[in-house]
C-alpha cells in the first residue's frame, strides 16, 4: 500500500480533506475525517488495541506496529512497521500528520521527536557489540555515538580521519553498515568484506582510504540487517550519527562540534 504521507497527499489533491492547527501553530497537520469518536469513558489501553486491529485506508489494513497514548485526551500515536507514525483519534476516524508540542513554561517541547529518539536508543541498545565496528581510545569512553557508514562517503573518510580526536576526547565510535546504493553495490560488498575480516576496525579504516580489502564476503554478517534498521531509523545517508539519547545528526560533525552536543565541552 501507498505509505500514510502518500495517501492524505493525494486527498488533499482530491480536495477531500480538512486543516486545523490541531497540535500547534508550527506544524501543519492534515485531517482526514471518516467519522466520530467513541466515548470518552473507554479504556485508553482497550482504546490502543483496536486501534492497532482496525486502522484502514481504503478498505486495506494498514500494517501497525504500535499505538500509544499521548497527553492529549482522545488522541493516539501511530508508529507503522515501515518506521512511519502519525496521530489518530480514538476509532481512527481522523489522521493527523505532524509533530505534536507541549506548550510548557521552558517552551516548545517536540514529544514527537522525543518518542522517535527513544525508539533509536532502544533499537541500537539491542544491536550487540558483536555486530559493530567499534573504535574506543585507550581510557574509558565518557559517551559514544553509533555512526551509520558507507566506504565510498568522502564524508564519512573525514569523520573516520577524527576518530583518533574523538578517542582522544572520551567518544567512543560505533560503526554499523549503511551502504547507500543497496545490497547490490560495491559498498556492500566491501562492508561484507569488513564484517567478514578478523580485524574488522583495520579492514575499516583500509576501506574508508580506498583500499582493497582481502578476504571474503560471503560469511554470516549483519551488514544487510543494519542497512534496513537504518532506513526504519529515518537515516537517509552517510555519515548518520546517533547519540546517546537517540538523536540523528545527518552528515558529518566536527570533533569540538559533537564534543559539545555531547556535553562533554565542560569536562
């Protein structure tokens, strides 16, 4: 099926639809209107279930990963399992696609942004050090920052080129695969050959100057398996970098840079 954005695209191209300000003034948010709430007394959880069962679109299923509550009464989060999420009311009647803010008294908060940050953090944590390239300094990381990568980025050879400052600096840096033409370019060929190597941090930095790398690439690695956790994680290319908390920073950073994003300038 045509993913969520795409459909309420073509309605609104169809002029079937409606715009509020629902959520805040700094976000366009588009309705799309089938019907009425249930009543205001239903459990939120049974809520979320028949959520999860029911949401369609033009009589097809839509595949739900998840349905959450969000503090706004009535109003649901919708996370598809292609990485995708929008807002519904409680039957599904009404679609809202945007970013949804709490006014609080420090200022505008991104809950959106924040639930996506979360569900990055939680995904890496379960990606095991086994699976990674890692490159640490010799003392005890103070944080470390996974990068999505591809060998034939000029920029991810310059965030390579830092990695001894970042060391230097308490950053740890994991790598995982990202090879940005597919599984059927030569990048991925070489990041199979990198996983597949007894060295992989040597087989890394050979790939990233250009070099050959000897060895196979037809052993069990994780590289497919990674390009498509980054694509359900919204990177789009390479360098990615995910912090700690989860937060995706697209294309290359300058150590001092990432140093302090990380909070570590204070140190």
């Amino acid at each position: 099926m045509q993913n969520i954005t795409q459909e309420v695209e073509l309605m609104m191209r169809q002029r079937r639809f409606l715009t509020l300000p629902l959520l805040s003034p700094f976000s366009m948010m588009t309705l799309l209107v089938a019907g009425s709430l249930l009543p205001a007394a239903a459990q939120a959880d049974d809520v979320a279930d028949r959520l999860a069962g029911s949401l369609s679109v033009n009589g097809q299923s839509m595949p739900v990963e998840a349905v959450t509550e969000t503090p706004m009464d009535g109003i649901y989060h919708v996370r598809l399992e292609s990485g995708e999420s929008f807002y519904s009311n409680a039957d599904g009647s009404y679609f809202v696609l945007g970013d949804l803010y709490e006014n609080a008294p420090s200022g505008l908060i991104n809950l959106t942004e924040q639930a996506q940050n979360q569900e990055r953090a939680d995904a890496l944590a379960a990606v095991p050090e086994s699976e990674r390239v890692i490159f640490r300094g010799a003392a005890e990381p103070k944080a470390t920052i996974v990068v999505f990568t591809d060998p034939t980025c000029p920029y991810c050879a310059r965030l390579h080129d830092t990695i001894p400052e970042l060391n230097e600096r308490g950053i740890a840096v994991h790598y995982m695969a990202f090879p940005r033409a597919g599984m059927n370019s030569a990048a991925a060929a070489t990041l199979q050959q990198v996983w597949c190597s007894d060295n992989r941090s040597e087989a890394m930095t050979q790939a990233k100057e250009g070099q050959s790398i000897a060895g196979s690439a037809s052993c069990d690695n994780p590289v497919a398996g990674q390009y498509e956790l980054g694509k359900a994680l919204g990177v789009q290319g390479t360098p990615a970098i995910i912090l700690p908390n989860g937060q995706l920073v697209p294309g290359f950073v300058p150590p001092e840079r990432l140093t302090a994003m990380l909070g570590l300038d204070d140190e």
